[in-house]
C-alpha cells in the first residue's frame, strides 16, 4: 500500500493540473490527446529518466537537475545520456525537482522547443509520471501509459481503451493510503457487443482492436468500496466531463481513449440510541476514534441522531474502533447523561471494540444510555403586544448557575404561528427570553413602531427581546413571551436571522 499526501486534481481541459504534493504554479492547459498515444504522437522525445542530483546554480541564480537516461521509445536520444532540467518558474506549465525526488525515475514527453536543447523543461501538461513502486508523493502511475509503450511494435494502428483503478482511504493518523486494484473484471459495454477484461497487478485494464464506437466503462465494485465520482484524486475519461459523468467514452478508429477510477472507502455503522426504556433519543451525538496511535486532529467520524433516534456514520477507515457519545463530556438538555463508551460503560478500558474490515457489511447497533437527568418541556408561544405571532425569534434559557459539568443553557426558533418548544434540565433556575431581529424598512408605513422600538431598544432599534425569571420543576404548556410593542397594522411580526 502507499502511502502518500496532499490532493492531486487532474481535469483535461482547459483547467490547473497538479501532479505532485508540492505547491505548484497555475497553467492552463489547452485541448489535447491525453491518451498515451496523443501524447507520444505529440513529443519529440518519450524516454524514462531518473534523477541523479538537484543542483544549485550561483550564475544565474537557479537550480538544475541532472537526470540520467534509463530508456528511450521516441526521439534521439540514447541511454545513458544525462539531461539538465531547469525548474519550473512562477504561471509556467514547467516541472519543478526537489532533493526529495533524486532516485526517482520520471516517464516523460517532451516537445522542447528548441532543436537541440542544453536545458530540458518538463511540461506538466504532458503529464509526466513516476514509474510505480516509487515513493514520489505523486498519485499518478505509469503503468497504464508504460503497457501500451512496451509492446508498441506489436498493437500499433490498433484501437485501444484502458484505465486504473485505485482505491484510498483517510487513514485516522494524518496521512491518505492508496491501493492499485489488482485482479477485478471490468466490462466494456459497446452498442452491439460486451467485452470482458481484468486489472492487472498495477490496477490496470486494457483492450486492444475493439470498433469505434460509444462504450460504457463498467468497473466490478469491491465489497467495501464505492465509484468515487468525480475524484479530487483524479479518474475520469479522455472524452470529457459529460461522458464522465455516465461512465461513458467515446472510442474513434485507430486511435485510444481511457477510464480511471478512483474507489472510497464505503463502510459504515448504524444504529439508534436509545434510553433506558427502550424510547429513541434524538440530538445525541455519536463518536468513532481508533483504538490505538496518535490521532489526527482532521480526522473526525461523528453523526446525530435524528428521527427516531437514528445516526449513521460513514467513511471509516479499516480498523478497530470504541463508540463514544457526548464525547465533550458536557450535560445538556439534549445529551443529559455523562459521556460513555459503547454498550454501556464510563471506563475506556472496559468499552467494546467494533472492528472494520474490507469486504464487511454494515453493521447495525443499538446504544442504552445507562443514567441520564431529567429533561422537562416548555412549550409556549411569542407574542406581539396585540398578540400577534412572532415568528423566526430566538428563543433563549439561560440557567443561572451550573456546575463545570452541565451546560444548561438551550434555544430553540419559533415557527410560523410564533410557537417554541424547548427542552431543559429539570430544577435549574434562569432567565427565559425571545429575541427578535427586525429591519427599519419593514415599519415604514408604521413610523409609531419605529418611534417606539428605538425609546425601547437598549442595544439599539434593531435588537429587541424580552425576558422572564423561571425555576424549572415540570412540564411547561402554554407559556407566552410577549414583545413590549404592537405589530404593524395587524400583521404578524418576522424576525430577521441573525448570526452572532
């Protein structure tokens, strides 16, 4: 497996190609072949080459990297021969080289233009690639373009339609881990005839002398795994983003195109959480972290439960896990129990270990919250001086004293008949309040109520909200809020949404 970093975003036409980790210039490439025949009928010279050194130069300040020749399939060129590539410079399409890459061996097509250049320019656009087995951070193999290559003598003039098929997952620990497909069938569906082949040990597929024609390229998903598509890594076809989209390409007389895939990690857990008595418990948030090493702080498999208290967590790496919930460890009138681990313990060391493994179905828990605090109702509705609907407030409790566990503060948003429902630890003491937002121009034809709000509003005519003191021991029906003033001509009153 490989493992390597960063994003590599490929699209064909007319967009940025980057095919390193490293931070690199914009270019934009132009409408091309981007089959290995398009660009070796495009280059001058196709050969492999691997770095020898990287090499500061005093006059004029830069650097070059001196590359020897390991093979060569166009051009005259021999093996052997050692080349000088200047570096790539800020907006140009040019391949830079770092120490990092000395030992590497690059696939290149070059097209200089000079007749017989001193110094080499490697343009990205070409798409240059590592050989595989080379730990370059680079995402893109050339095993694809290197099949065709070695046996050019035997297949040229020949029809040719290939592709990749790697799979990667996010692995916990910071890092992206990458896997070539090896051994899976992959159809080609033509307008008359189905054809069969197998990725090879490098995820490659190809057929050769097949007619022209539309095709849809249909790859045989491993358990485990899903068609990412599009793919921040790269995939898609060399007949565009449309047939991409379906799969599709386009295949023309005597010449290639390409499908590559990359596969997600399609694994997932699901489940309820439920209380004591067995009744569903929404707003609960549920956590994976690995069992074992030093986590990433980007890494994050988390979801809340919804209706009926279900939650679904997706995209997890292969590995051992515990399910935590309320891993913030904070009280509140949604999570009003301590955090735990799954099935029911407080005690890390004595929760369950859930295990993912490729090729596993989803599996489908149940988690008991083993204690929890009351939680009663309020539910009421805000009103207008004239009793009109305040719709799209705020609606506030703030409990007045707490200890470092508990968060016993709550909102909810008023509905359009001005009614809330909120819910809050039982026996907490504090303020209940509705807020509302509202926009002068609304209140022209009104100029009372601006008069009004502006004498009223303490942080300023736009910011009004009233409140009330209340100890919370029960179930609350029927609780109103009412604003200080009236609505404007017997309309019901909307609240702005604010964000703080």
């Amino acid at each position: 497996m490989d493992n390597r970093s960063g994003v590599v975003l490929r699209f064909l036409v007319c967009t940025t190609l980057f095919l390193t980790a490293k931070t690199v210039a914009a270019c934009e490439c132009t409408d091309r072949d981007f089959t290995v025949l398009g660009r070796f009928e495009d280059a001058r010279f196709v050969v492999i080459a691997r770095v020898l050194a990287v090499e500061k130069i005093s006059e004029p300040d830069t650097t070059r990297t001196r590359m020897v020749i390991e093979k060569v399939y166009k051009g005259n060129l021999r093996v052997g021969q050692e080349m000088s590539f200047g570096q790539g410079e800020s907006g140009s399409c040019d391949e830079d080289f770092d120490e990092d890459d000395i030992g590497v061996k690059f696939l290149f097509f070059l097209k200089p233009k000079e007749k017989n250049p001193t110094v080499w320019y490697a343009d990205r656009c070409e798409k240059s690639k590592p050989l595989p087995g080379f730990d370059t951070h680079h995402v893109n193999d050339a095993a694809d373009d290197l099949a065709y290559l070695e046996k050019m003598d035997k297949v040229t003039g020949k029809t040719r339609i290939s592709g990749t098929l790697i799979s990667y997952q996010e692995s916990p620990h910071g890092r992206t881990d990458f896997k070539k497909v090896a051994a899976t069938k992959v159809r080609l569906i033509g307008e008359k005839k189905t054809y069969e082949t197998e990725t090879n040990e490098d995820g490659v597929y190809e057929i050769y002398d097949l007619p022209a024609g539309r095709y849809t390229v249909e790859p045989k998903t491993p358990k485990g795994w899903a068609i990412e598509n599009p793919s921040a890594y790269g995939g898609g076809a060399s007949s565009g983003r449309e047939d991409s989209e379906h799969f599709q390409l386009t295949l023309e007389k005597g010449r290639h195109a390409y499908f590559d895939f990359f596969f997600m990690v399609d694994t997932k857990i699901r489940g309820r959480v439920l209380n004591r008595f067995g009744s569903p418990m929404n707003n609960v948030c549920v956590n994976l972290i690995p069992t074992e090493g030093k986590v990433s702080e980007h890494f994050e498999r988390i979801d809340c439960t919804e209706g009926k208290g279900v939650f679904e967590i997706e995209e997890i790496p292969f590995g051992s896990y515990f399910i935590v919930v309320n891993i913030k460890d904070k009280i509140t009138a949604n999570q009003p129990f301590r955090r735990f681990y799954y099935p029911y313990v407080y005690e890390r060391e004595k929760a369950q270990v859930v295990t993912i493994v490729e090729g596993d179905d989803a599996k489908a828990i149940d988690i008991y919250v083993p204690e929890m605090k009351d939680v009663v109702d309020i539910d009421g509705l805000f009103l207008s001086a004239d009793r009109k609907p305040v719709t799209r407030a705020r609606i506030f409790f703030k409990a007045e004293k707490t200890d470092e566990l508990t968060d016993g503060d709550t909102f909810a948003v008023t509905d359009a008949n001005g009614k809330f429902s909120l819910r809050v630890l039982k026996g907490l003491k504090g303020k209940l309040s509705g807020e509302v937002w509202l926009d002068e121009n609304e209140y022209t034809e009104c100029p009372q109520v601006v008069a009004l709000l502006k004498m009223k509003g303490e942080t300023g005519w736009e910011d009004q909200k009233t409140e009330i003191e209340i100890q919370i021991e029960g179930n609350v029906d029927n609780m109103e809020l009412k604003l200080p003033f009236a609505s404007c001509k017997g309309r019901k009153i909307v609240s702005r949404m604010k964000v703080d």
